[in-house]
C-alpha cells in the first residue's frame, strides 16, 4: 500500500478500490450510533421533562460531575490530543467513556482543513487518467511511475494555467500586459511554498505603472500561481487580525459587505471551483443558492470564469447585481488610469437567474436556463463597451457547465447532485452543505416496499444511496450534525458562564410543557447575553413573542424550590451535551458518505475533503466531482 493510498483512507477518494473501505466505514458509523440513540435523538431542552440524565451510565455521571467546564473540553478533543485523566485529579474515567469518546472520533471523517490543495489535484488527476491504461497506478495515487501519468499531470497544470485564467492583451509598443500571470512552471513536481502571500503582479516594463494595480485589484494573492504549490496558510494567518478580520489573500473590491468567516470559505472554495473547471474544460459555472453573490464576483472577476448566479429570492438577485455594480466601478477607475494603447479587456462580470431548484425540478429545463443565461452578445461594463471575452461564449453557445455552491441548505444539496448526474452538459460540481435537518426523508412505514416507498426515496434529501437506505436518522440527530463541537470545547475552556444559558432553556421547557403542553418544543425569541439575566428575566423575554404575546409566566413558577432546583443542576445539563455533541461529526460522516456512494452508485467518484477552518466554519467539508471528459 503506497502513501497515496493510504491517505484515502483518511480523507475519502471514493472510487472503485476505496469504495469498500468507505461503506465499512460508514457501517461501522451507523453502528455506533445505534447503540447511543438516548443520545442522538434526545433534545437537550428536554433535560428536566424527560429525565435525561438518569439515561446517562452512572459510572459516567459519577466521573463527569467532578469535572469543570475546562476539564470537561478535553472530552472533545482526539483522544492523543490531550490525556484526560491527567486533567482529571479524583481518579481515572470509566473505560466504557474512553471507548465511546475514541469510538466517536473513529468514526468521525477528518474535520481539521488540509493544508494544501494537493488532495484536489490528486482527484483531478485521477480523474483524467483513463481508467483503463495499465500505466496508471492500480490503486489512483500520484504515482509519477509512469510517462503516461506523467502525460496526465502535465496536462491538467497547463489547463490550470492556461488562458482560461489570463488574459493577454499586446500593446502598441509590442510589449504584453498580463493581467492574470501564468505559472512560471508547469513541469515541476509539488513543492513547498511559503505560506505568506506574494507579488504575483507581471509587467513587461517598467513604463507600465499602472497595469500592476489592476491586476492586483482582480488576482487572488495566492502565494503561487501553480496550485500544486499553493499552501493554505491557517485562518489565523489568512485573516489579519490587526484589520478588522480582513483575508490577507483577496483584494479589497472582493472583501466588501464579507464578514471574516465568509472571506475564508469563498476564497477556498473559488480557487478549488476554478481548478475543477479548467481541468474538465467547462464553459459556464452556475454558483447554487448565490445569495448576494460574493462567490460568483471571486470567480467572475478574479478567475475569468463564465459565471451564472442562480438564487431563488428576487432580493438577493438584486442585491448580487447592486454589489456587482460597485466592484465594476472600483475597477473601472483604475481601467481609466492605463494607457489606452496597452488597457487590457476586462473579465466579464457574473450573469444573475432568478430560479428555484427545488427536488422536482427537471435537469433539462435547468439547464436550458442556465446555458441561454449565458448569452454571447457583447456586454456593458460600467460605461464602457466591452469586447468579446475570454472564454467561448465568444464565438459559440456554450455547451458545458459546472455547479458550486457554499452551504447549500437542505435538500438543495442532493438536488444539485441529481441535476449533476442527470444532465449531460454538467461537468463538475464542488459544493459544500448545511442544514441537515432540513433534509426531507422518506417514508420507513415499510422499509420492504419498493413501489410507493422506493419512489419516494428517489427525491429524498436523505438517504439519497441504495447503500444507505437502511440507515435511518432522526430530525433530532440531523439537527444534531449541525452544531459546532470545536467551537463549543473552546466556550468550555474558557469556562464561560453563558454554559448555563442551555440550563435556563430547559428549565423554561419544564415550566411550558407543565402549563402550555400544546407549546412542546416552540420556537422561543433569543435573549441576548441571556447568562447576565436573572432566570425570570430570560424568560419573560424568551416568551414574549409566543402565542401572539399571550403566555404570561407566574412568579411562582419561576421563583418555586423545584425551578430553583433545576438551576442548581446546570453543569448535568452541559455534561449531557458534551456527551450528545461527540456523536455530531459522527452523524455528519453518515450523511456526507451518503452522497458519495449516491455518486458512486451512478458511476462518478468523487472527493470529500475537509477544507475550512472548523473553527470558523463547521460545516467545512467540499464535495469535488467530475464526469470523465468525452
């Protein structure tokens, strides 16, 4: 087994000699799960109404309750990371806990982001080798064994860096303006780079001032211009502090209205976008759920991509072509500075579609919409007349696109898979997911029924496999898979009094369900900096919107022994959530694998590669396909 391999095994590269490994593993998961279902499909407000600590092991509540809140945060650590039970003075922790925190992290998919693109580009080049070449190496590594794998390599990086991302324009003095510089290599193997951006900015002579500044304001400031060499730096570093938050790596006009954690994911997710569709030589990308666009600007402006941003809500529609406006007059004020006889074209900016993808909908009309989206006549930029761009959709209609999307909600994330796999001018798609709550399921009154059942299961937002059709998750351990564990042990590090805030919750819900029991489980209004309040204050606040204003709280209730009692208990109730929140990674890698063996099953394999700071951004993971090229 050669390196290669082996890191499939960690990262999932899923293709015909790891497919195996990854459904044992997803077995194995599902397994898990099913014997701490008093975990997973229990709600923490329910703490006091349904006793949930007496279904805690009581060797676990003994050990647990002597932990603080910062002892209690190694819990969610890799066992390795921290040892437990030197933070943990009055003696050792059951071994059946040890088991089940190492178990938890067994089954868990890797959650701390690669530090390079370099299991991208192994997809992709796995990708590219025909599958039935003996010179390609029997198990889809990088072997460079090989000159017809070496033939493969060469020609994805001269893709990655050929004029779909540069744009050329020869001037009157014969010199050549290069707005989007090329690699200043394309046969040298993987190397390491220094994690601190560079200049990457091309002038042929020093007369041309002006030309670095707008291609400054356009390029990612990736520190190399080669993706194999491309290093992500941690987002500490990728983030300036020192400047309000700002990515040290994208110009400003691609900052704006960004808070730090979206900066972080959109300039991940671009580069890998426009690595996926320079290998598969796509013409269109469509950005799913675009919202106000800021993908799509990175992709458009910064990658010369063919951009198509397609939303369901008319407003944020608007808002993305508002926002597209002002990035188009930041970089027209600098197009005016250069010299007419050497002022490059400028890349076109993002199309806009109002258009809702909802599970019914039929791939070819989609694609119909997108593809005529995209039409090749001559386009405005600002006031100036634009020539015929870069791409294709110069000369000709389009006939491929790709699909990207950042957090996906729902049952948006399997539909954009099916329209992935259903429609033949769909090249590609990198995407990553959320809400999985919000996945419907289908009906499991006769798990043998193949008609009425097995129809449903067609359009299922989960499982969306043959594989995992037996595997069955609650809303409750859905919702579960949404939380954020990394940045929940760091709030029990620092031992932060707002823990008790989950207390002051269920507690309330013991008082609702004994007086109001039609309000189980009712959406109530958030408090801010709820820990500061007094109990009663919170939640007087907390109801004051439920029922139209009509739930009047009694002061005996809320100043009674038994409520008092309740308040008393608030380290049991964040115990009980630090055991419910190990198994979140756990139920997330079942839905995840789920649409990898979905793809598998339709004859596409794919990568699932953690790539965002989990702090930051828990829902980290990209999910990379493409169709062999025809």
């Amino acid at each position: 087994m050669d390196a290669s391999y082996s890191s499939c095994k960690s990262i999932p590269l899923i293709n015909q000699y790891t497919i195996e490994y990854w459904k044992h593993f997803c077995d194995s998961s599902f397994h898990l799960l099913e014997n701490y279902v008093f975990l997973t499909d229990s709600y923490v407000l329910e703490f006091f109404c349904e006793d949930l600590w007496s279904k805690v092991p009581k060797s676990w509540q003994d050990a647990l309750s002597q932990l603080s809140p910062p002892q209690l945060a190694t819990i969610l650590q890799p066992p390795g990371a921290s040892n437990i039970n030197n933070k943990f003075t009055s003696g050792v922790l059951p071994l059946s806990l040890l088991a089940f925190q190492a178990a938890a992290f067994r089954c868990s998919l890797p959650r701390n982001a690669v530090s390079s693109v370099k299991p991208f580009i192994q997809y992709l080049l796995d990708q590219q080798c025909d599958r039935k070449s003996t010179e390609c190496d029997a198990r889809g590594g990088l072997s460079t064994a090989t000159s017809g794998r070496n033939d493969v390599k060469l020609s994805l990086i001269a893709e990655l860096n050929s004029s779909q991302h540069q744009q050329q324009e020869s001037g009157a003095n014969g010199s050549k303006v290069v707005v989007m510089p090329s690699s200043p290599s394309a046969t040298d193997d993987a190397a390491s780079s220094s994690p601190s951006a560079t200049d990457h900015t091309v002038s042929s002579s020093a007369s041309d001032d002006a030309v670095p500044s707008l291609s400054a304001a356009l390029k990612p400031a990736w520190p190399s211009d080669d993706p194999r060499s491309i290093l992500w730096q941690s987002s500490h570093n990728e983030l300036c502090r020192g400047s309000g938050g700002h990515h040290t790596l994208m110009s400003h006009v691609f900052r704006r209205h960004l808070k730090p954690k979206k900066q972080h994911e959109v300039a991940r997710l671009g580069l890998v976008a426009a690595m996926a569709a320079a290998s598969v030589n796509c013409d269109v990308t469509a950005d799913i759920g675009s919202g106000c666009g800021h993908l799509a600007r990175l992709m458009a402006y910064g990658y010369n991509m063919d951009v198509v941003c397609v939303d369901r809500e008319d407003d944020f529609v608007v808002g993305a072509r508002k926002f597209d406006a002002q990035l188009e007059q930041s970089i027209l004020k600098l197009h005016k500075r250069i010299p007419a006889d050497v002022r490059p074209s400028l890349p076109a900016g993002p199309k806009h579609v109002t258009c809702d993808l909802h599970p019914g909908v039929q791939p070819q009309d989609f694609t119909q919409r997108v593809l005529s989206t995209c039409n090749p006549s001559t386009q405005s930029y600002g006031d100036q007349p634009l020539s015929p761009q870069h791409s294709s959709l110069s000369s000709e209609e389009p006939r491929s696109f790709g699909l990207t999307g950042l957090h996906t909600c729902g049952d948006l994330a399997t539909t954009v898979l099916r329209v992935f796999l259903a429609s033949p001018h769909c090249r590609y798609i990198a995407s990553v997911s959320c809400c999985y709550m919000k996945l419907s399921e289908p009906s499991y009154g006769n798990e043998t029924d193949t008609t009425a059942a097995g129809d449903k299961r067609q359009d299922a937002g989960y499982p969306a496999s043959r594989h995992c059709r037996r595997y069955r998750l609650t809303y409750a351990a859905r919702e579960l898979a949404c939380h954020a564990i990394e940045a929940y042990a760091c709030r029990l590090a620092a031992g932060d009094d707002n823990l008790k805030v989950h207390c002051y919750r269920a507690a309330l819900e013991q008082i609702l369900v004994r007086r109001w029991p039609e309000h189980r489980r009712a959406g109530l209004r958030p408090v801010k900096h709820a820990h500061t309040k007094p109990f009663q204050e919170y939640a007087r606040r907390a109801v004051k919107a439920l029922a139209g204003g009509t739930i009047q709280l009694l002061d005996e209730d809320l100043s009674s022994p038994e409520t008092e009692a309740m308040l008393a208990r608030w380290r049991q109730v964040i115990i009980f959530y630090t055991l419910r929140l190990l198994l979140a990674p756990v139920i997330e890698t079942v839905v995840l694998l789920d649409r990898c063996f979905f793809l598998y099953e339709n004859d596409v394999n794919c990568a699932l590669v953690p790539s965002f700071d989990p702090q930051l951004s828990p829902r980290n993971m990209i999910l990379l396909a493409t169709k062999p090229r025809r």
